[in-house]
C-alpha cells in the first residue's frame, strides 16, 4: 500500500477539467467528474502525449496528439491508437485538499 500525498486544492480543478501534478517524479492528470476526483498517468500509453490537456466527455478523455480515449475512472484504454490502459491512482479528498496514493 502506498501513501497519500496532497496534490491539489478541490477549488483548483472545474468540474469536466483537469489538472498535472507531479508526485514522485511523475506525472499525474488528476480530474473532476462532478465533484468526484480520479487520477491516471499524465502521459498517454501510446506516444506520452499529456491528458490532463486532453478533451473530457462522458468520463472519457481524449489525448491531444493522437485522440485516443481513456476511461478516467479506470484507465481503460477505449481506441487506437493506444492499446495499453493507463496506470490509475486512489484518490482522496481529505477536507478541501486532494490526495493521491503513490
Ligand atoms: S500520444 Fe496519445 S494518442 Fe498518441
């Protein structure tokens, strides 16, 4: 089991939006979905084009270079041109700050 670090304050982060943040040396696109935060790798299984940029519908996101999607909540790859899920991180709120487990 990991630990949680803070990363962000809720208010930094709109709903459907996303934000970078670097924990450990890597980096994390950490999203709102209406209130609720989920966190997979910033950088996309396929060429390392960077999601948190990504466009955000339904819970998926698509990367800025390539328009692969993503389930955010799961990190689920959906289409080419990537074909490997993206590492997915628990996330916790913890009053108005932001944790994720690394
Ligand atoms: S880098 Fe994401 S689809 Fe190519």
């Amino acid at each position: 089991m990991g630990e949680y670090v803070k990363v962000a304050k809720t208010s930094e982060i709109d709903d459907q939006c996303a934000k970078c943040v670097e924990v450990g040396g890597r980096n994390i696109a950490l999203f709102n979905l209406g209130g609720e935060f989920y966190a997979i790798d910033d950088l996309c299984t396929h060429e390392e084009g960077p999601l948190s940029e990504g466009y955000v519908e339904n819970g998926e996101v698509e990367c800025p270079w390539h328009a692969a999607r993503f389930d955010i909540k799961t990190g689920k790859a959906l289409c080419e041109p990537a074909y490997e899920d993206q590492p997915k991180f628990n996330v916790r709120v913890v009053g108005d700050d932001v944790e994720v487990e690394v």
